[in-house]
C-alpha cells in the first residue's frame, strides 16, 4: 500500500460547510446585484417593498442569475459532504456499540439525497416535488442531529450540536406559523418573517455540520495505491470491524427498502417511517435519556405539541409533518420505559406500566366510539368535526406536570437484573420481535374501534347478527377486562388465531363471538410480549417488531389497493393470509417468550397498580355497556317528505375525508340534512380498516338525523364500501359482489324499503376503475342489470357509480344498465356526468338537482325526487318526451320543491350546478297526479 497523500480529516467539515455557506451567500449576493430582488421577493400575496426578503426556494430556484451560482456550488460541496458522511461514521463507529454508526449513515445518505431534491428540483419546476423533498429532509434531520450528537467523541462537542439541534427544532413552529399567516391569512410581511426563519434552519443546518471538526480532529485523510500484496490485508480485530462487507450489507438493506417499497408508493407513505423510532433506542445514550425525566418530559410533550397540537395547522402536509414527529417521539415515550439497559446487556422489565398501558388502549377505544367513532383528539379533528382537540392537549399537560413532579421513582421498585443467559437467542429474539409486531397489527386492526367486528360479520337486513348499539358496548366491555387478564401466553396465542379464523370465516353472531375471542386472545398476549421484549437488545428487538408492524399495516391497504401498487396483485383479496401470518408470528413469538422476572418489591408494586387497573376496568366496562343501552334506537326515523313522496341521492364521499384533510362526517350530514334526502347511498364509505383509523362513516348522520343504516359488504370483502341510509324500514337487503376477474372489487346492495307503505327497491352500487379495466366494468353493469331485471315489476331506483357518458354504447355500463336492466335514466339532457347517476322505474320523477360537494369530496351530490303511483296504478311513460317533460318550479306544488337555499352562491360553499337549480317535471295526465300534494 503507497500512500500518495495525506491531509488531516477536520479538512472535509471545513470544506463541506465552507463550500454550503457559499453557494447560498454568492445566491443571495447574486439575486441583489443582478437587479432581480424586487422580482424574489414578490409572492402570490405580497410585492416589494413590504415583501424585501426573499425565502431560500425563491433565491435558488425562481431565477437564472440566482440559480446557476448556487447549483454548481452545491454540486462541488457533493464530494466533501459524502466524505464527511464516512468519516463521522468510522470515527462514532469505534466509539459507539451495535450498529448507530451504521444507522447514521444510512440517515445521513437519505438526508443527502433529499436535500439533492429540492435543491435541484426548484419550487418552479415541481412546486410539490420540491416542497415534498423539502419536507422529507427537515424529518430525516432531526433523527441526524440526534444520532450525530449523541454519538460525537467529546462532550464539549455534544453540548455545542445540543443547542444547535435545540436551536433548529426551536425554530421550526415559528417558521410554520409565519407560513399559515403567508399562505393560508394571506397576511402582507409575513413571507419575509417566514423567510428569515427559513434562512436560519439553513444556518443552523450548515453550523451543526461544522461542528464535526472536533471529532476528526486526530484523523487523517490518505490516499493510497493498493498493491496485491497478501501481507497487507489487515488482519487485527479492529481492522477486520471494517470490511465492506459488512457496510454493503447495510446499505443493500437500505436500498432494496427505498426502491422496491418507499418510491412504489406515492411519497406520503413515507410517513410510516415515524414507526421505527424505536430504533433509535440502540443508542446506549439516547437510551438513558428517554428514561430520564427531562427525556419522557421531552418525548411527551413533543408528541403533544407536535402530535397533538398540529391539529391547528391549516394545511394537510403541515400536520402530516407534526403527525410524524409526534408518532416517532410517542412510541419512544411508550417503549423506552419498558426496559432499562446497563452496559449494553442487563435489561430490566418496568412491568408496573404494562397494565395501565393497556387500560388506557381500553380508555381510548370507548373515548372514540362515545364521539361517535371519530378520535376527538386526533390531528384529522377540529372542533366543527367533533374534536375535543383543546380538552386533550390540557389533559395532556396536566399529565406532564404530573410526571415532572413524581419522584423517580418512575420505575419504582427496580426490578432485579437480568442475567445474560436469561437473554433468547438471536433467532428467538427476532421471533418474539416479528411476533410482537404482528400482535400490534392486529390490535390495531381489530380492538380500536367497537364497531370494527360487527362490521366484517354484517350481513344487511333482517338483522341475523348483532348491531352497534348495544353490543359495541360488549365490544369495549371485552377489551376492557382482556386488560387485566392473566392467560398463559400460548393460551392466548391459541385463541388470537381461533378467533381470528372464525370472524373471517363466519358472518353474524358465529363471526362476531369468535371476534371478541380473537380481542381477547390479542391483548392478553401483550403483556407476556411486552415482559420478553423488555428483557432484550432494544434496538434489534423493537427495530424488527416496527418493521413487520409497519409491513403488515401496508400489505393488509394492498389486499383492496392492489390496482395501485406494483405487484399488489400477489395479496389481491387475501386478508385471510394476512390474519394467517399474523398469528403464526404471534404463536412463534410466544413460544420464545421468556418474561423477565422482578423483584419481590417490584412485584408488590405491579400488584398494587393491577389492582388499580382492576377498578378502572370494572368502570370503563360499565360505562361501556351502559352507553351501548343508552345509545338503542328508542323512536323510529321520520321521513322529510309526506303525501307519497321520497327522495333518493347518490354521493361519493371519498372516506370521509375533506380536501383540508378534515374529518368531513359532520359536514356530510348538514349537507344530507338541508337536501333533506329520505334514501342516500354512499360510496367509498368503508372506514373499518387501519388506514382510515377504523370509523364508522354512517354514524354520525344515521344518529344525529334518525336513519336506517346497511353498511354493505364488510372490510373482510375487499372493496371500497357502499352503504344505504334510509328514513323508511329497510325490509330486506343483500349484499353483492359484481364481478372483477382483474380490477378492484366492486360492491353493490339490493335492499327493499317501506316508503309510505309501498315496496320499493333500492339498488345502490360502485363499479371498478375509470379506464383501467373495461372488461371488469362491462361484467359488473351486466350483473346489476340481471338483478334489476329479475324484480322489474316493483318500483325501483338506482344510486350508483357507473364510470361512463351518458347514451354510451354497449360495451360501456350506460346502455347496458338502462336497456337489460329496464330503467330510465333520470335526465338523459345531463350530458355532464361521468360517474354518478340516478336511474328509476315504477316511479313518476318530479324533480332532479346536482349539488356542488364543496371542498368535502371530489364528486357532487345527486339528488332525484319520485312521488309513487296512486294505489293500484301503475308508473309507465308513454315516451321520452312525456318522460322529460320539464315544468317549471312555480307550477308545482310546495311539496314537490327542493330547498331554495342552494340556489345562487348557496351556502358553505353548496349551490346547485349544471342548471340554476333544480330541474321538474309534470307526471303525464294518464298519472292523475298533476295536483298531487297541493
């Protein structure tokens, strides 16, 4: 090996920051003296001179004179910045135990791209693109400031990145505020109160990075030309630690994640990453000090603050950052108190908080279904959705204070040491790890929300099984008391999978008994999980368990998104392997499960706070059940409309979700309300899975309005929902699945009503993708038009989404639906519709509007009115022409009319389109009902 030069390592700090430092100053420099300032500082709000500062994205991307400096700088600051990646990591390397060094490098090596695009992708050429890396970088920087700090060889060193990493997180609230003021208050000069907050991340950014100067202070850099000599393979132990190997095989890791999983979704999916903050706990520092006072006052008040508190932000990416930080902080302030790690192997278990850990699991389950179904505390929430978002973050203070105060104490009784031989091995340790990663999933999945269970095993009406109220009740009742069990853990293993079978298996009560069965086989595995987790390597234990939690949550989206995903057709309607796999890992977890023992003192602790939970428990299953009877429907709905007449809608809520990332139930329902619609099918409404946190859409308009509820195929069968709301007795209703040999799967309802003491059919259904799959399209229209054909002598309307034009030929859904399902189209001069229509028989349609959705969804409310025939007469147009017959709205009767508030620029941003308001029509003289209702 001949060295050919050498040069200290502190160099590359000074070069990288050097070089940073100057392509944003000679950007800055450039942009006034190329006379553009005036042009850098105007925005969408504001212009020079109250705007005189412009913000960092203006400067380096909005102008040539500008952006050329700055872009082939930062180029040249690329080599140093990967050097100084490097070298932090062989200096902490040898420094630090397990593989930190190696986790920050890869988080450093992510940061760096990041950074590379938005630096690169300027704000004019890919607004989102730009904003999304941006976004990307600030979260990665906060994981690499923490782990860059805690692993830096001198303390002074430490202490300095500490208050530049304080400084950077202190400066991020300020900045998002000034941005809600700019962009949301549209106020004038806060775009230059935004970009002096933005310029300083960069200051504190490019400082905290020179501070690596000291850790390389005693390197040095060389350059050398390797020979084939065999004599110069290293050979002593601390050399052999370094192979390439060994990195490449990190790195392999990284990238196959970042490739096959991260960049195949849509980018927002990143946000998963939040889960595995736990492995951060591999560092023995940051380890202490999440077990500190001052760490578990800072965890928690930061998922506060930022999980919590982000609720206030005023766009959806604000508070998806604020959700990611507060998930990331919220699971370290869950998980680290769980176990104590003295020189790298003695583990103790802090078995005093696993019981109240799983009362609270109980607590907020009944605190959501109480607020019907909607979390009042989460960020989705406001107070006109029915957040309790103030009440939760004085709740969650006064909780800090609380643990500010307590004496520490905070893992009271010391819970003996546990040996190294107590330790499973590396293999039994990854088993426990995926296992409980597998029980999180599935808590998740079936035991956050009461209705969940029902929901998979609801088959319509008669009712053959049970409904929400009273037996969500039961449902919280069962989590509650499976808090405080104490089963053997292969026992509940045992039952976690039986009952997980049998609620896939079976509909109604068989389904719904065998799901209380798989809830309390699930949470009574946790606390023996959480007992064997405590006592191992935290970082490998609880890094594998956030993986193949993380893992699972996605593929069990896939088994419905599988049209979305690459390969997603590999899990396509396979829920049933995903429950397979889960409760095999959790069976194979248990089986290597060995609880950590504790002390006799500690055990009289853990005993005295059991029988707290106890008492909590009696009452939180009290308060459950007396809840559930309260909640039973005591007087029937009242329809809006009289003298034989109901109206029916069509509307495609998009998951109850608003364009302001709202929960949108509340809203819903006062537009349901003012449009005063007796039978309204909802579509992409099926909320009882993980990725929409387990709601229940219909709750809050069928409880606050008085309506029928059938929530149509459940989540177990694979599609995006549909479900019927009713004023008039549902007398009997089936479910369907259309067929879809290749796209998503399609799911309608056939239900019968009362209205007014007449039969009448509703069909309500969602066809597959807009263009992907014609085949797939032309299969489903053909089946709901065999089974509106098959009762074709009782009045019937349909509420559905076809994906079509209107007088389309066959083989598009149009004609196929209308002619073979012998129906009329409501208004065949709407010429506008793609996706939602009304069609009817047996019926004489007296009124017909389309009602802009505001900012609640992307698709509008239809709205058709029918009057039914006189007894003993029949609904049959003669023609198109007596059939469309339009009649203006002051020859009609009040009765027939729609709601005049609509009309104009409406209200809450609702107002009817396509015509100035509704459209009506005059039944034929043969009818008998001119005057109808006058």
């Amino acid at each position: 090996m001949t060295t050919l030069l050498t040069v200290p390592a502190e160099l590359v700090p000074r070069l990288h920051s050097g070089i940073a430092a100057s392509a944003f100053a000679v950007a800055l420099f450039a942009g006034y003296a190329s006379g553009i300032w005036k042009d850098l500082c105007t925005n969408a709000v504001a212009a020079w001179p109250i705007e005189w500062f412009p913000s960092v994205s203006a400067t380096i991307g909005d102008h040539p004179a500008s952006r050329s400096p700055f872009h082939i700088l930062i180029a040249l600051c690329a080599t140093p910045r990967f050097l100084l990646l490097g070298l932090q990591w062989l200096s902490h390397r040898s420094k630090t135990t397990g593989r930190t060094a190696d986790l920050e490098l890869a988080v450093g090596m992510a940061r760096t791209f990041s950074c590379g695009g938005w630096v690169y992708i300027t704000s004019r050429d890919s607004h989102t693109l730009h904003d999304l890396f941006m976004i990307i970088y600030l979260l990665l920087t906060l994981p690499w400031m923490l782990l860059a700090t805690s692993a830096s060889l001198k303390p002074q060193t430490r202490r300095r990145r500490q208050w530049m990493m304080y400084a950077f997180v202190g400066t991020l609230p300020f900045l998002i505020w000034q941005y809600y003021r700019h962009s949301v208050l549209r106020i004038p000069g806060s775009y230059t109160t935004y970009a002096f907050f933005e310029w300083s991340l960069v200051v504190w950014d490019i400082a905290f990075d020179s501070l690596a100067v000291d850790d390389l202070s005693n390197l040095k850099v060389s350059l050398s030309l390797a020979s084939a000599d065999a004599d110069s393979i290293p050979t002593t132990p601390q050399e052999v630690d370094w192979t390439t190997d060994e990195i490449t095989t990190g790195l392999q890791a990284v990238a196959a994640y970042l490739s096959d999983v991260v960049f195949a979704l849509a980018g927002s999916e990143l946000a998963l990453l939040a889960n595995l903050s736990p492995i951060l706990l591999a560092n023995r520092n940051i380890r202490i000090w999440t077990q500190s006072r001052s760490g578990l006052i800072w965890l928690r008040s930061s998922t506060a603050i930022f999980g919590l508190g982000c609720y206030a932000a005023p766009l959806p990416i604000l508070r998806l950052v604020g959700v990611v930080i507060g998930t990331g902080t919220g699971w370290l302030a869950v998980l680290s108190p769980l176990m104590r790690i003295k020189g790298g192997r003695e583990a103790r278990a802090e078995a005093q908080g696993i019981s109240v850990l799983l009362v609270a699991l109980a607590a907020a389950t009944l605190l959501k279904h109480v607020n019907s179904s909607i979390n009042p505390f989460w960020a989705s929430a406001d107070a006109a959705s029915g957040g309790w978002n103030k009440t939760g973050l004085v709740i969650v203070a006064l909780s800090i204070v609380e643990l500010s105060n307590r004496s520490f104490g905070l893992f009271p009784g010391a819970p003996s040491a546990v040996k190294d031989k107590a330790i499973p091995t590396q293999p039994a340790s990854i088993a426990v790890a995926a296992g409980f990663g597998a029980l999180v999933h599935l808590i998740h999945t079936l035991a956050t929300d009461a209705g969940t269970i029902i929901a998979w095993t609801w088959t319509g009406y008669p009712i053959k099984g049970p409904t929400l109220h009273p037996f969500g009740g039961a449902v919280l009742a069962t989590i509650a008391f499976s808090s405080i069990l104490s089963i053997d853990g292969r026992l509940a293993a045992g039952l976690a999978a039986l009952g997980s079978v049998g609620l896939y298996a079976f509909p109604n009560w068989s389904g719904f008994s065998s799901g209380l069965i798989a809830i309390v086989g699930l949470i009574s595995s946790l606390p023996g999980y959480l007992q064997t987790v405590s006592g191992l390597p935290p970082a490998h234990t609880l890094g594998w368990a956030m993986a193949i939690y993380g893992l699972l949550d996605v593929i069990s989206v896939v088994t419905v998104a599988y049209a979305f995903v690459p390969l997603g057709n590999l899990v396509r309607e396979r829920t049933d392997l995903v429950l397979g796999v889960s409760c095999l890992l959790i069976a194979a977890g248990t089986r290597c499960a060995r609880p950590v023992p504790v002390s006799d003192r500690a055990e009289r602790r853990i005993r005295r706070t059991n029988r707290y939970s106890t008492y909590s428990v009696i009452l939180l299953a009290a308060v459950s059940v007396a809840h559930g009877c309260w909640k039973m429907p005591r007087t029937q709905p009242v329809p809006y409309s009289k003298h034989r007449i109901f109206s029916g809608g069509i509307w495609t809520v998009h998951f109850g979700v608003d364009a302001a990332g709202r929960d949108s139930q509340y809203r819903m329902m006062e537009l349901i309300r003012d449009m005063e619609v007796d039978v309204v099918g909802l579509l992409e409404s099926d909320l009882h899975r993980m990725v929409y946190g387990n709601r229940d859409l219909t709750r809050t308009i069928a409880e606050e309005l008085g309506y029928y509820v059938d929530l149509g195929p459940g989540p177990n069968h694979h599609t995006w929902g549909a479900a019927l709301l009713s004023k008039f007795p549902i007398i009997n209703s089936t479910h369907h699945l259309l067929p879809s040999p290749r796209g998503e799967l399609a799911p309608a309802i056939h239900a019968t009503v009362d209205v007014h003491g007449e039969k009448v059919n509703v069909v309500v259904s969602h066809n597959g993708q807009a263009e992907e799959d014609p085949l797939d399209r032309e299969l489903q229209t053909t089946e709901l038009a065999r089974l509106l054909r098959e009762t074709a002598d009782t009045p019937t309307i349909f509420l559905g989404y076809l994906v079509t034009e209107p007088g389309e030929k066959r083989p598009a859904p149009y004609q196929i639906l209308m002619e073979d399902g012998l129906m009329n189209d409501i208004e065949k001069a709407d010429r506008s519709r793609w996706c939602e229509y009304i069609a009817f028989r047996g019926l004489w349609r007296i009124g017909y509007a389309r009602v802009h959705e505001s900012d609640i969804t992307d698709t509008e409310l239809q709205v058709g009115k029918f009057l039914l025939p006189s007894p003993g007469t029949k609904a049959v147009y003669a023609n198109d022409e007596e059939m469309y017959w339009h009649i203006g709205e002051t020859d009609i009767p009040d009765p027939w009319k729609m709601p005049a508030m609509f009309r104009d620029e409406g209200v809450r941003g609702h107002h009817y389109i396509v015509w100035i308001g509704p459209v009506y029509y005059m039944p034929p003289e043969h009818s008998g009902l001119q005057l109808y209702g006058r």
